[in-house]
C-alpha cells in the first residue's frame, strides 16, 4: 500500500534492469503449473516467431 512500484513484482523488477521482455500473472499460481508452462513456452517459442503464439500454444 502506498507504493506502485511494489505492484509491479518480479516482472517490473526484470523490466527496469533492462530486460526485453517479461512475463508475469496476476494470480498465485503453483511452481508445478508455472514449470509445465515455462518448459511448454520455450519449447514452442524454438517453433513460432512470436512469443504471443508460443505462449498461446503452450497454454
């Protein structure tokens, strides 16, 4: 409370140390679902020439 940048989380942190990118959700979500996810995106974003379509098939 009283701080936007806290609202911001892990993803904003990446974002302003310089990083290209970030992904992040709004709700808690498990480890378990979160490294299914992630090993899905990365494999699907070595086939797609958009992370918006390799996220969109790994979900």
């Amino acid at each position: 409370m009283g701080n936007l940048q806290a609202e911001l989380g892990f993803a904003g942190f990446a974002l302003q140390a310089g990083a290209r990118s970030a992904l992040a959700s709004l709700w808690r979500v498990s480890a378990e679902a979160t490294t299914g996810l992630m090993t899905t995106f990365y494999q699907q974003l070595d086939q797609q020439t958009t992370k918006t379509e390799a996220l969109r098939q790994a979900n």
